[in-house]
C-alpha cells in the first residue's frame, strides 16, 4: 500500500487542519443563530473536562486528547469565519437563507428542509447547506412554483408547498 494512504506516527506534534477558505468573494460564510450557538455549546463542551467526552469517538488517552484540541481549534476558526444571519423577511412566499421549505416530488412525498449555512448543514437532519445545488435553485423560489432538479439517480421535479421562517411544530 502506498504510504499515502497509511498514517505513521511521526513523533512530532500533529498538525492540525487549516479551516475552511472563504467564499471566493470573500466573504464571511452566513450561518444561522441556532447554528451558531450549537457550535458554541460543541466548542465549550470540548473544552469543560466534566463533558468534553460526551460524543466523541472511543478513542484512548492522548488520541482522544489530539482529536479534541482538532475539533476545538476547527470550531474556533468556524466561529471566526462566520456571520450569524437573522431572519427578517418581508414575506413567507418567497425561499431565502434561514427558511424551512417543503418540496412535494412527483410521487406526492414531501420532505421539509432548512436553508443554512454550509458549517451547519447536515441533509439528514434536514439542514441544507445554502451552497447545494438544490438550495441554489431554491432561492428566491415562492410557494407553487415547481423547479427541475438535476441528482445523481436523475432528474426530479418538485414544487414548493410551503416556506416558513419559524420551526415547524413537532
């Protein structure tokens, strides 16, 4: 196996990641209030020795202690990086940074997705990062309107049934 693929403990300090570039333009990278304070509570849960061990992955002594200073210093150059972006939209008609948008596809499913910012997005949990191509074609989209929408198993077609700027009810 090539070494490029192995790791070899070198001895040395670990180097740790550089964050993200910004944008192109650049620009700081929006992020929305509720992401801002879960990377906050991430960041202070890594650094308080009573919960800094709460979902991080079973690693042992000083590989734990590496993986959080990674996870720490990542977070910290996040939250240097981003502007939080409050909502305040003249109207629920149209798809902007922050909505909760629900797409109906051809079948008559539908699927509930928040527009955020790229260092909280998770699709599984219905967070769509403002950069994807679906989030793209969203923008600025209002309620009815249907759009064509390129995947990678092919094309689809939604229509956007709703946007709102408050969490749906659970």
């Amino acid at each position: 196996m090539s070494k490029a693929f192995t790791k070899e403990d070198s001895g040395g300090d670990e180097v740790l990641l550089p964050p993200r570039p910004r944008s192109a333009s650049g620009e700081k990278r929006h992020i929305t209030p509720e992401g801002y304070r879960a990377l906050q509570e991430e960041l202070a849960a890594l650094t308080d020795p009573a919960s800094r061990d709460k979902g991080m992955p079973a690693l042992e002594g000083e590989a734990r202690a590496r993986e959080r200073a990674r996870r720490a210093q990542q977070l910290a150059a996040i939250l240097e990086e981003v502007q939080v972006v409050t909502t305040e939209i003249p109207d629920e008609e149209h798809v902007y940074f922050g909505a909760w948008v629900t797409l109906e596809d051809e079948e008559g499913e539908e699927t509930t997705y928040r527009i955020v910012g790229p260092d909280e997005a998770d699709v599984k949990a219905g967070r769509l990062s403002v950069e994807s191509p679906l989030a793209r074609a969203l923008i600025g989209k209002e309620v009815g309107e249907s759009l064509q929408f390129e995947r990678p198993r092919g094309a689809i077609e939604y229509t956007l049934t709703q946007v709102s700027y408050r969490p749906p009810m659970s």
